[in-house]
C-alpha cells in the first residue's frame, strides 16, 4: 500500500511540481492550498506524512503543525521554509517537525527528506509496537525531545549500557584530524575510559553500521561491545560498552535499539543547529547578523576575556547606487565582506551592521593590535577594484572606529557604542580612516 502525502503550499505552481514528482515515485497525494483545506483532509482520514510551507494565507505552517499533532500524534511533519524565514523553521522543529528544506526545494531533496520523515514514523510504529518494552520506549521519546547534546550523549550513553548489562560507556567521534575520541561517556574513569577508546579505535574502519560488534575480552576490563549510532548508513558516532560478559541476543537488540533513536536524535540536533545558524546569518553577504553580534559580545564579556571591536561604514556608498544601481550596490557589498573576511582570523566576528555598515570583533587583541588589523582593513579596501567583473571598476574607502574590552569600557553596549562614535569622528574628519575611541567623542547620529 502507497504512503500517503498532504501536501499544503499556496503556490499552485509548487504544489503541482511537488505533488507530480512525489505521485511520480509511488507516494499517494492530496494537496491543499491552506490551513483550512489542510485540516478538512486531516479529519477525513490518516496520512502519513504533512508537508507544509511555514508561510500559509490567513495562518501559518506552525498553527497547522500542532492542529495535525492533536488529531494524529503519529503524523510526520515537514516543513518547508524560505531562508529568510529560518525563525519559524527552528520553532516548527521544536515543535514536532520531523525534517525542514530551504527554498529552492529539489525533487532529490524532497524524495530524501520524505523518506526520513517515512523511516521516522516506521521507527515510532515500531515502538509501539514492543508494548513489553515501555520503558525504554519512554527512554527512547526522551532522547528524541533532547536538544542538549551534552544531556542527550549521557542519557543515550547510560540507557545503551543498560540495555546490555554493561558497567560503562563512551561515545567514540572522529576528530577533524581523523583521530578517534571520546565525546562523552558514562560511569567510567579516565583510566577506563581510555583503555575502552584505545581497545575500540582499531576496530572502527570496519564497522558494520546495521549491527553490534563484539570485541573480545580485555583483561581488566571485560567485553568491548560497538554499537554504530547512525542515520541511515550513515554513522554518526560508536557507542562502545564495557559489558561483563557478551550481551545476549536479546540485550544487543535493546541496545541497538536506543542507537536508532539515538542517531535520530543526533541528527535532528545537527539539523537544529544548522537552522540557527542560518538565523545567524545575514541573507546578503551571508557574515553574521546583528542578533549574533549580540550574542558574541555578551558572550566574551562573560568570559572576561579582551577583545576589540573595529565600527566600519563605507565611504560615500550612496553615490555607488546613485552612479551604478541598487543592484551593483549590492554586489559590492558582497564583495566588501570578502575582503573583510580575508583581513581576520576564523575565530573572529565579522557581522554586517546594517546597509554599508560592518563591524568585527577581534578575539583577545588589544587595541594595539586592533589598531594594525584596522589599518590594514582599511588599505585592504582602498587597494580594491570593486565590481570589476561588471567592468565597473569601482574603487571606495571606509571610515573604521575601534574601542577595546576591557580598555575603554567593560560594558558591552558602551563598546559597540564607543566604536560607533571613533567610527563617525572619522567620517567627519578625513574619511578613510581608523580613528581610536574615547570617551570624549560626541555621539554617532540616531540611525
């Protein structure tokens, strides 16, 4: 029997793109152009998966999300979201949604993402199905709802070791280096827990991802078991358990159990962060946006650490949109953030302020330091031929303000506002300048 799909979007284009390809590779599907046709169908039958857009006439994909949650708990939800409109994405995740695709939506993305919804809701099935099981069913929904990793490794780690009698555990990930470390563990020592990484890393390369291994027995410490933690075939992780004994068929069986739930539990944390970042994220010139700058400032004051923040506005833009259009204007400000890119380190900030409006933040630099980073910055744009694949030619300066934590202030407001006011001191002087901050400075015109 076909899995059966509703899908709900307002754009009749979409929704006949959409619905052809899904009825194209087997799906049963029923459309819907609102909230209100959305939840007719939804009280007329079952089905399988919803897929709707955040963004609906007279409601919103949110509203309907938690209607089809009250007339089915069992219904997977996907939801679909323009990258402006990642706030809503994450709320729909929290609240139930299985899986979220950013517009342009392929025919290849939706397949996948529908799938997993599909594999999700067969994962449940499954649960409810093992009523002699309640416990770890329990468990399993707690791990699903986790959105702290560091919770949700030591709630997986103590349920698997549980489930096959085992004393200990470690989550095994590789590092970046390709290095095989702990990320968590549960019940052991260092000791202990390192003699189980360094009994379990040779092993890994040959992993099966469907099923536990069973290593043999180290003196001192008992079996080594493997369990992959994965999404699909993907693995994500290895929990390895010290058991006394070989587990039985049985105890595998329940362990491996909690890895399923626990690997989509992994990936829906991954996908979660990766749609805050997006909200993080400024949608011209893709550096960070005000609401990060915010969060990073309050965040390097809290660690008391120094750092200098450098306030940069572009010299005279108006007359790059006036001479060349909004379009161009654009593109150049794309082209300034590479460059600004380019001038800092990959542990810096650099956040798009608003219009031509930039500002970096420097971690643990001085305003000595700051001073020759923004020096630089600014001959770096000077030197620059902006809009040249135009075959504009463009050549533009900006005006850089700098103040320092904890040198100026120790307030995180006052510093961005310090390095706002040095910033306009500048503008109003000589432009194409880096000027310092004090705390005689007027203050920078209200925007």
């Amino acid at each position: 029997m076909a899995h059966s799909v509703l899908l709900v979007d307002d754009e009749r284009f979409a929704r006949t793109v959409y619905s052809d390809y899904l009825r194209a590779t087997g799906y049963e599907v029923a459309v819907a152009e609102d909230a209100a046709a959305a939840l007719e169908a939804l009280r007329a039958r079952r089905f399988d998966v919803l897929i709707t857009d955040v963004i609906l006439p007279g409601s919103d994909g949110l509203e309907l999300l938690a209607a089809a949650k009250q007339l089915d708990p069992d219904i997977e939800a996907l939801v679909i979201t323009a990258l402006d409109r990642v706030d809503p994405a994450v709320r729909a995740m929290k609240s139930g949604a299985s899986d979220y695709l950013v517009k342009p939506v392929t025919p290849e993305a939706l397949q996948v993402a529908v799938q997993r919804c599909l594999s999700t809701r067969a994962l449940l099935a499954e649960n409810k199905a093992l009523r002699a099981h309640l416990q770890l069913f329990e468990t399993c929904q707690r791990l699903a709802a986790s959105m702290e990793r560091d919770k949700l490794v030591q709630m997986a780690l103590a349920a698997v070791a549980s489930e096959c009698g085992g004393r200990g555990a470690v989550l095994l990930e590789r590092t970046r280096a390709g290095a095989v470390a702990a990320a968590g563990r549960h019940a052991l020592g260092d000791a202990e827990a390192e003699a189980l990484v360094a009994a379990s890393a040779p092993r890994l390369a040959g992993l099966s991802p469907a099923e536990p291994t069973v290593l043999p027995a180290v003196e001192g410490m008992g079996v080594p078991v493997l369990f992959p933690v994965t999404d699909g075939q993907v693995v994500l992780a290895v929990a390895a358990v010290i058991a006394p004994a070989p587990p039985t068929a049985e105890r595998l069986g329940g362990a491996q159990f909690v890895c399923r739930h626990f690997g989509l539990a992994l990936r829906t944390f991954g996908q979660l962060k990766q749609v805050e970042h997006l909200a993080y994220l400024d949608d011209l010139t893709h550096l960070y946006n005000v609401r990060f700058l915010d969060l990073a400032l309050e965040r390097e004051i809290q660690n008391g650490r120094p750092f200098t923040v450098l306030f940069m506005d572009l010299d005279r833009f108006k007359s790059v949109n006036d001479t060349h259009g909004h379009l161009n204007g654009s593109k150049l400000l794309v082209e300034v953030a590479r460059v600004l890119k380019a001038c800092v380190r990959d542990d810096d900030v650099v956040a798009r302020y608003g219009g031509d409006e930039y500002v970096a933040v420097l971690m643990g630099i001085d305003s000595g330091v700051g001073l020759k980073v923004a020096e630089r910055i600014r001959r770096a744009i000077e030197d620059h031929v902006f809009l040249s694949r135009e075959s504009a030619r463009v050549h533009i300066t900006a005006s850089i303000g700098l103040a320092s934590f904890p040198e100026h202030t120790r307030d995180k407001a006052e510093v961005l506002d310090l390095a706002d006011r040095a910033m306009y001191r500048g503008k109003r002087s000589t432009r194409n300048v880096v000027y310092l901050a004090s705390k005689d400075l007027p203050p920078a015109p209200a925007r």
